[in-house]
C-alpha cells in the first residue's frame, strides 16, 4: 500500500527477468484492481507481492493461475479485514482528505513498519515517505476501500500449485510470521523465510537476502 516501483530499486538491479511493476493506483477494490493487472501483464509472469501486493497476488491468482508460473508471497496476510480495521480504515481516509496524509505515513513509519535496526534510517524513511507523498491522498482512499472491501483467501491457499516463497520478516508487526508459517503450511509445496532484523518492508531493508531469495525461486 502507497509504494511505488522504488520498493523493488534493489531487487531490480540484480534479477535478470523483464521487470512488470503493477499498477495498483487505479482502482477501489481487489478484482477491478487484478483485472487491470492482468489486462497490461505478459501472456505468462512470475508473481512477488509485498504486503497489499501479496493481498491482490490471491486475487490474479484466482481470476487467471495458468498465466502465473512462480508466485512470491512477502509480509502479507490471507485473511479478510476485521470490522475494528474496517472502521480504522474510514477514519484514516477521512483524515488523509484532510490534508493529514504526511502525519499518518510518519506517525507509522518508524514504530510499526521497520524493524528496530532500521528506524533510524534516514534515507530508507525518506524514500517510504517520498513514495506516499508522491501517490496521494487520491490512491490511499482507494488503496484503503481496496483493502477494505477484500475477500477471505485462506480458502484459496490450497490451490495455488506453482513453486510458491512465503518470506517476511521476523519483525513484521502488520503481518506476523505466524500468517507466514501458516500460508506456508496450507500452500502445497511452498518454501517458508523468516528474516532476521526485518520488519515489514522486507524489499528495502534486507534487499540482498530478498533478492537472493526471489532468484532461488524463479530458478525452479
């Protein structure tokens, strides 16, 4: 949610795949947003999502699998939104229209997105928040009804038949390692990754072993 390409600078450097960066910013709701994806995607793709990214990752792979060959699952979560978030969300797209969206990205940034080691980053913390500023408050309502308004994917876990990495950090508070352990246990076959000094934007603050594992799953 409100990231942009720069949340995979590092990965992209070093994979040698054409890189397709979804478009995520359009639309208000899971299946409109996938649809989107799938009508400007390749004929066939390997599939990585962080967070939101792993959210609508469920959604493609329910509306179109045989176009995914390979499918990265980071710092995300299968379940449906609780009625506390539900209203949560409101409250914060209320606010980002009222011209607050710089103080929710900042009053969340360090104490609940990045793992202690990296809260101090000020380079990292700048480049989350330049990625939100430059999206908007436009894109936070309709990334947030998105969210919102999402379906249940634990069902979905089952069937999903590609080689599948399941990855997150150890310090992942939005999404714990147990989500991940769990996701991993109802995938068939899928590996499970739990990194250390890591909380939930596993891309930027352990790019190498993100990469390195992403260039382990596209080798199978």
């Amino acid at each position: 949610m409100m990231c942009d390409a720069r949340l995979w600078t590092e990965q992209e450097k070093h994979l040698t795949q054409n890189i397709f960066h979804a478009d995520t910013s359009r639309h208000d709701s899971m299946p409109e947003m996938a649809r989107n994806v799938l009508r400007d995607a390749p004929g066939e793709f390997a599939m990585v999502g962080l967070s939101m990214g792993g959210i609508l990752a469920f959604e493609i792979w329910r509306q179109a699998p045989q176009r995914v060959t390979h499918l990265g699952l980071l710092d995300t979560n299968p379940h449906a939104e609780s009625p506390d978030r539900q209203s949560m969300r409101l409250e914060q797209i209320a606010a980002a229209a009222s011209g607050r969206l710089r103080e929710l990205a900042t009053e969340s940034l360090k104490p609940i997105y990045l793992a202690a080691a990296h809260r101090d980053d000020d380079v990292l913390l700048s480049t989350i928040l330049d990625m939100v500023m430059d999206l908007g408050a436009d894109v936070f309502r309709s990334q947030s009804l998105a969210l919102r308004s999402r379906i249940d994917s634990v069902s979905t876990l089952g069937t999903i038949s590609c080689p599948t990495l399941v990855m997150c950090g150890d310090e992942d508070r939005i999404c714990p390692p147990v989500y991940h352990q769990f996701m991993a246990a109802e995938i068939p076959h899928a590996r499970l990754k739990i990194i250390d000094s890591c909380g939930h934007l596993s891309s930027m603050e352990q790019p190498e072993v993100v990469t390195q594992e992403l260039q382990k799953l596209l080798a199978l």
